[in-house]
C-alpha cells in the first residue's frame, strides 16, 4: 500500500507535495510524512477527518528533524495490512478537496 499511495501522491500533486524519507520503497515502512503545498498540517489533518481519513500532524517526536528540515510540522499517513488501494484513493480524494478548500483563489 506504501508503494501504491507514494506513486498516487507523486503522481496527482507532483511539485505540490514534499514526501519525507527514502523514495525506495525497500527502504522504508509503511508511514509516510509529507507536507503539502502551503497549507498547514494541522488544517489537512481537520480536513480528512472529516471525510474519516485518519493521519496525523505535528511533530510527531521528532522536532529535531523539523527543525533540521526547517518545518513547523508535517502530516503522516501510516498504511498496514487493514488497509487497501480504496482508502489510498479516498487518502488522495480528500487531499485534493484540501486543494479546493483552501487553494487561494
């Protein structure tokens, strides 16, 4: 699920989305941390739960690493065995009505 949500993510919001951690899919687990566009981590975290897609946002432990990488915060996805292509495809639905909702118009 990994693989199938970084492929989506890079392929619909390309330039538009910072993805953190290694792009090798061998190299890394089932989480992925990720700043998307200008747009606050927490307003995207409030965004998808209203749809029920859960994620996180803050720090998330590691405030060494955002202040190393020179950010407030970012948001995670964690992807297991419960979860399916679905609810990748509703993951990136409901970032693109985050683009909707608070795209400056």
């Amino acid at each position: 699920m990994t693989s199938y949500a970084l492929e989506k993510l890079q392929g619909e919001f390309k330039n538009n989305i910072q993805i953190y951690g290694p792009q090798d899919i061998n190299n890394r687990g089932g989480i992925i941390a990720f700043n998307f566009g200008k747009y606050h981590p927490h307003d995207i975290a409030q965004i998808l739960d209203e749809i029920d897609v859960c994620v996180r946002a803050g720090h998330h432990c590691t405030m060494p690493l955002h202040n190393r990488l020179g950010i407030n915060a970012s948001v995670r996805a964690s992807f297991y065995i419960y979860n399916d292509k679905r609810d990748v495809d509703r993951f990136i639905d409901g970032l693109k009505n985050v683009e909707n909702i608070l795209r400056v118009k």
